[in-house]
C-alpha cells in the first residue's frame, strides 16, 4: 500500500503501462534502455513512473513497429508532442505510413490471387514459372501471363541473355509485334506487302537478338511453340500472327535471297 500511496496523481508504473497499451514489461525496459521510451519520473521508492503523454509516445513506437520500422529508424523519427501541431505532425506522418501499408498489402494480395490464377490455368507444378510470374508482377508488368506459356528452354534462353526488366522488355516486343501482324490481317495488308515485309525482317531480327543469332534455336522455339496445347489463349494468339508471319517471313528471305535455315536440322 505504500508504494501505491508513493505514486503521484497521474502517474502509471511500468506494469501499468504495460497492461494499458497490451504489451511487456520487459519490452518497456528494453525501450527505456535504448532510449526510444524513458519514463517521465521516478517515484521516492525508486519506481519508474509514466505519464499518459508517455502513452501516446508509445503508441507512437508501436505504430511504427508495426509498419516495419526498426528501433533506430524510430528514435531518429518520434516527434516531440509539445504542441497540438506536434501531434497533428506526427498523426499525419502515423496515417500516411498506415496507407503505403495498406498499398502495399493490396498490392500483395492482388499479386497472391493473380499467381493462384496462374497456377491453375497452367495445370502443372513449375516452381521456376512461378518465380518469374512473381518477378513480373512485381515489376507491374502487364504481359506476365505470357510466361505461363513459354517452354523452359526459352524462359533459359531470356534468363540468360537478359536480366528481369530486359527479359520483360523482349516479352513486351514479340507480343506487340504479335498484335501488329494479327491487325495486318484484319485491314486486309499482304505478308508481302512493304508493311509486312518491315514486319517480317523486325520479326526475325528481335529472334535473332533473343537466341544470340542461334537458327536452331529458333527452330526449336517454334517447334514447341507449334506442339502446344491449341486451346490456351496465348496459342490461339499465336497461330493467329503465324498466318500472316510465316509467309511474310518467307517473302522476305526469297526478296534477300537467304535461307537462314539451310543445314539446321529439324
């Protein structure tokens, strides 16, 4: 009883404070001792003793802790609490850390739904397909559901010619030329025409660049592209330009009078 009687009006222990804001004693030590959060006094008994700013001073901490802060980043953050300025700053500051974080969780959620969808459609268990997927979306990089289509030799030969943003960059490329090739079609342009002909040699110029100038990589690349499963959008995608491609691509060689693919093997 005398120690309670010791304890001025408006003044909390620490295992008050502890109690109040749901978290240890231990931890109010550790905080007192790294200089984050000492009490505002200290009783004739040698208590050490909180005052209700130390509360909101503490709720400070726990909010940036919470956002991922570290004790360091913290110290060098808390905002004196003189004024209702003061604490308007530092609410201010609590509620834009809260929103990033809630951006970020959004984010998070979105990208663990969308892999879920990707999982599925692909039918199979390929964690390296994951990875790149993750990468990808990461990035915000719109064609990442491209990479569900891709056979692992050309998501090797991407890996290893290009780093992440680059491999999306290419991925990005084919699939605009894609969508050229298959409007072509629609407005009735001829795979020999001038408009198909600079597609052509664009085409086959980005393959080159992918596969280091290896034909028979090329080769392969289409082989695999052309044995895959019919009704995946991405494939449909693909026939669809590779009636307009292949011929503008053969117009092209026969005009420079070039076989690219003379003595590869099929």
């Amino acid at each position: 009883m005398d120690k309670h009687r010791a304890i001025p009006p408006g003044y909390m222990t620490v295992g008050e404070v502890a109690k109040k804001m749901n978290t240890t004693v231990r931890t109010l030590q550790y905080y007192d001792k790294e200089g984050v959060l000492s009490p505002s006094a200290e009783s004739e008994g040698g208590r050490r003793l909180y005052t209700d700013k130390d509360i909101i001073k503490l709720h400070q901490i726990q909010s940036m802790k919470y956002l991922g802060f570290s004790l360091d980043d913290i110290k060098n953050r808390l905002i004196f609490l003189d004024t209702p300025a003061d604490v308007a700053d530092m609410l201010n500051e609590h509620a834009a850390n809260v929103r990033d974080k809630i951006t970020a969780l959004s984010e998070e959620l979105s990208a663990i739904e969308t892999l879920k969808d990707e999982v599925m459609a692909m039918q199979t268990v390929d964690f390296r397909k994951y990875a790149d997927i993750i990468v990808n979306l990461q990035m915000k990089n719109e064609y990442y559901s491209i990479i569900k289509y891709l056979d692992n030799t050309t998501i090797d030969v991407l890996r290893n010619r290009y780093d992440t943003d680059g491999a999306a960059v290419v991925i990005k490329e084919v699939n605009l030329l894609l969508d050229t090739a298959i409007q072509y079609q629609k407005d009735g342009i001829r795979p020999e025409s001038k408009e198909g002909q600079e597609l052509a040699k664009t085409f086959w110029d980005k393959m080159l660049e992918v596969t280091g100038g290896d034909v028979s990589m090329i080769v392969k690349m289409a082989e695999v592209a052309g044995s895959r499963d019919g009704s995946s959008k991405w494939k449909t995608k693909q026939d669809i330009a590779n009636s307009f491609i292949e011929p503008a691509l053969g117009a092209y060689f026969s005009n420079i009078a070039y076989n690219p693919f003379e003595g590869v093997a099929p």
